[in-house]
C-alpha cells in the first residue's frame, strides 16, 4: 500500500514539486494551498497555481481561509498521512497538526539555511547581493524555519540573475531531490542535522513600498533590488510624477549627481558609478527595450529622477 501524503503550497514554485510527487509511487490523498484571491484591478478571481495544478491532475484540494481550525484538525486526523510536504504554502502550521503525521512535516525552503528563514529568501538573499542560493529540505517544528535539515543543494548567482530566474532553478532542484528525500525517510536512511541557531538570518515579507529605488545607494545594490524584485513586485522610479519600473539593468561606470539623467541613452547616476537602463515599463504600459522606450521620450541631461 502506497505511503499517504499531504501536500501544502502555493505559488508556481511549488508546481514542479507537486508534479513529481504525483508521478512518484506515493499517493496525495489532499492538497493544501492558500485560497482565491480578488484581482488588484476588477473582480477576477485568481486560484493559487497549486490550485490550477491540482485541478488539473484531479486532486482533492482544501483552501480554509484559517488552517489552525477544528474543521482542518479533524480532516488531518481523518486522512492520517503518513507525512506532509510543504512547499511555501503561506501559513504558519501549529503544534497539533505537527504531531499528527507519522513521519512528520517536511519543508523544501528555497535557502541553505539557517540563512534566510522566512517568507522571501530568494529576493533577500539577491538584494543582499548574496553569491549563492540552494534549496534546504527540513522538519518543520513549532519555529520558523528553525527545524533540522537532512538536504542542503547550492547553487550560484550571476549579477544579472533575477528572483523569478533563480526561483525557477530552485524549485527544479527540488522536485529532483524530493522522492530521493522521502525515500531516505521511510527507509530511515534520513539523517537530520540541527542548524546553527545563532547564524540564521530572516528574509521578511517584500512591502510594496521598497520597491522604490534610492539614487543616493552605490549602483550595485540598486541593481540587486532591480534583480531580487523581478517579477514581483518590481523595482521604481518616478520621473515628472509618473512611476517606470526598470525590469533589466546594468552599471556603467559613468558619474555624476546621484539621481540625474547625465547622457542621452537615460542613463542615470548613483552614489558611485550608474545605471544603464536595458528594460523598461511606464506605468499602465508594455515592458519595452531602451532603445524603443527611448523614441517616445522627452528628457534633457541633468534631469532629476525621484
């Protein structure tokens, strides 16, 4: 008889995971993933892509607005898996349902921990300018990220590397490294480590307003906030109270007063050297390559950026 599973998670970097696991021998009896949420703009309604995906593969699917409920409680009891997977599923998961499973819960956290527990590590670790990046497979415990780890996977990160770039390299890894981890466990092959508590580092949730780009930083870190905020939500500016995201970026080592256009490619200065501007979008507009964005601009040499 197949191992029982329940699997916990959201975004698309948990899909990968999903699919091997249900290509595997192990069965999903449920899948967990945060629920519908309203559009920003209208009332469209978008699922979860765990949610698109587990309708796809014909899973059962739960969504509670509120995991830590006698309603879910119950369920678990009644499903009695014999482990859950969690993949970035968004909501802290408390002590009764931990106890719940025979093998536990496991975590795939897209860090080598214990640097960069919590909600946004791979957009931390880039605008931290970091030099590597790995998946961390681990039990989950009663603290964030704080259980023992079993797998740690490290890979690099090139300058120009973005968050959705290396998320998706990350969430690769880890559908590779997924059944090999399950199997060790069952097996009792797994051999958990603890971390080391005093070197953790935490990656809080990205706020929408640290998107806007200060000028007065050195040009490299303005390019780690243009990478570890690429796709979402993107890094800003404003020029004649109108917002661009800059979507692709590099350093030129040209200087000037931080904040100013200073040639006639828009190139912008920082507090050392400045930013060549490869991608762009206005606000309520396409993304478009400088040189096109360029042919509908008005601007002049030593205009101030906001």
């Amino acid at each position: 008889m197949p191992y029982k599973i329940i699997f916990m998670g959201t975004p698309q970097f948990s899909v990968p995971i999903l699919e091997t696991l249900v290509q595997s021998s192990y069965e999903i009896s449920c899948v967990y993933t945060q629920p519908p949420k309203k559009s920003n703009r209208g009332q469209k309604i978008n699922s979860s892509p765990i949610q698109n995906s587990a309708e796809s593969l014909k899973l059962a699917i739960r969504y509670p607005n509120n995991l830590n409920t006698d309603e879910e409680l119950n369920f678990f009891k009644k499903v009695n898996p014999d482990i859950v997977v969690v993949v970035a599923y968004g909501q802290i998961i408390n002590k009764k349902f931990l106890d719940i499973p025979k093998k536990g819960f496991i975590n795939v956290h897209a860090s080598l921990l214990p640097k960069w527990r919590g909600a946004a590590p791979i957009q931390r670790g880039i605008m931290n300018l970091d030099k590597q990046a790995g998946v961390s497979i681990m039990r989950i415990t009663e603290k964030l990220d704080s259980g023992p780890v079993m797998k740690k996977i490290e890979i690099g990160i090139s300058s120009s590397d973005t968050s959705g770039v290396i998320s998706a390299k990350l969430s690769k890894i880890g559908s590779e490294y997924i059944v090999e981890a399950l199997e060790d466990i069952f097996n009792e092959k797994d051999k958990f480590i603890e971390q080391d508590h005093n070197s953790a580092t935490y990656a809080k949730k990205i706020r929408k307003n640290e998107g806007k780009i200060d000028w007065e930083e050195d040009a490299k870190k303005i390019i780690g906030k243009i990478n570890g905020l690429n796709p979402i939500p993107g890094a800003w500016f404003e020029y004649k109270k109108i917002r661009y995201k800059i979507w692709k970026a590099s350093i030129l080592e040209k200087t000037g007063p931080a904040g100013t256009i200073i040639d006639n490619s828009f190139v912008i200065a920082c507090k050392d050297n400045s930013i060549k501007i490869i991608e762009i979008q206005k606000e309520g507009k396409n993304k478009l390559l400088l040189k096109d964005f360029l042919l509908g601009m008005n601007f002049k040499i030593g205009d101030l950026i906001e």
